[in-house]
C-alpha cells in the first residue's frame, strides 16, 4: 500500500466515526477581527471543515482541501445543510501532489497538519496583504497529546523561522514555561501577513 493511500485510509476511518465537525480552532476564533470582508479562503488539509465552515460564515468564497474523501463528503452535507453552497467548495486533494497556485487566496487557515514542504506554496499561494492562521502541535509539550512522531510536531519558534519573510502578527507558544495547569501548552498558534 501506499504512503498515500494508507493516509487516506487511516483519515476515512477517523471521519467514519466522527460524532461532529467541531469549533474552529483558537487561533481563527480569537483572531477573525483580522478576516478581510470578502475574498477567497482556502482550509488546507481540512478534514470536516470546522475552519472553511467558519471563514464562510465570514462571508468569504471558501475552498476547502482534504486527500480523505469521507471527510470531504461529511463536509459538503454539512454546508449544504448550512446553506453554503454557492462560494463553498470542498475538494478531494493531496496537497502535497497538487498543492495551490501562485496569488490565489487571501486568507489561508491551517491547523494540525505539518508538512514543511508546502512553506513555499502556502507563501506562494497567498496574494500580497494576504493571512496566514496556523495552528499545531510543538515538541515542547507538557503531556502526552497530539502525535508521537516529532515530525509532526513543531521544534521550539520553528514557525517563526519557516514564515520568517512574513509580517508577524500574533504568535503564542507557552512551551513549558512557568505554571503548566495553565496557558495554551503542547501547541503553537500564529496569524502572519504576506508582504
Ligand atoms: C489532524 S487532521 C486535521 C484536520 C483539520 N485541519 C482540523 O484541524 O480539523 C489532518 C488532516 O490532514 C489530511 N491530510 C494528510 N495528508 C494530506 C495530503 N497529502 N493532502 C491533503 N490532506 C492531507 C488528513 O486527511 C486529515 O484530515
């Protein structure tokens, strides 16, 4: 079997079972004060969608990409119960084989998904002024949760360095500094502009 197709089989099971989609994540819901108007969005690698759900819901034409088809069909029942479907549009897509053109969107959203050779894509794909939302695990972590392969993790300030030619907007990552029953541990969360 494939690395891919085991990929899709592994998520397919996953989203086989899933109970919901869920909330968007932290750092889109406490940050959306930040979303333009209108645009074109883009949920890279969305499983169900809580986050293209949410940037539609801003009003934004919304792409949303994800390599497991169940999860993309869980999510268009979803938007067409939500009445998004006109400027909605789920996809089944490796990222990786075919990730975005150049200039396309203008607020891309990932979270909980790592693979450091899309960073020229992302950059790529996101048109001048254009927002970056990322959200995913770091190796500095004070439990067990998120992956055990540290390739899906984050080194310390890795993000930084990554997206280091974009303008830094927000950025929390508490590693494992001071009282650890609070503050957000085991991730890291950022919002950065395209210059
Ligand atoms: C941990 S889930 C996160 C899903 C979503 N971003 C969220 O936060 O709910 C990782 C997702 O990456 C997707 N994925 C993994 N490799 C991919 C690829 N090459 N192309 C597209 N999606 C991929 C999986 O199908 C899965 O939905």
């Amino acid at each position: 079997m494939s690395g891919v197709v085991a990929t899709q089989e592994k998520w397919n099971k996953i989203y086989s079972s899933a109970e919901s989609v869920g909330d968007a994540v932290a750092v889109l819901k406490e940050n959306s004060h930040l979303l333009p108007a209108q645009g074109q969005a883009l949920e890279l690698a969305c499983g169900m969608g809580r986050n293209a759900l949410f940037l539609a819901r801003q009003g934004l034409e919304t792409a949303a990409w994800d390599i497991s088809d169940v999860a993309i069909q869980r999510l268009n029942e979803e938007a067409k119960a939500q009445n998004f479907s006109a400027g909605f549009h789920a996809q089944i897509r490796d990222v990786v084989k075919e990730p975005m053109l150049p200039n396309s969107f203008d607020v891309i959203v990932v979270s909980y998904f790592l693979d450091r050779s899309l960073v020229p894509a992302i950059q790529d794909a996101l048109r001048s002024g254009g927002l970056l939302f990322y959200q995913t695990f770091s190796r500095l972590q004070v439990d067990e949760s998120g992956p055990r392969n540290p390739d899906f993790r984050l080194a310390d300030n890795e993000l930084l360095s990554l997206f280091s030619q974009m303008r830094l907007l927000v950025y929390r990552e508490d590693g494992c500094v001071g009282d650890h029953e609070k503050g957000f541990r085991n991730e890291v969360k950022m919002v950065a502009q395209k210059r």
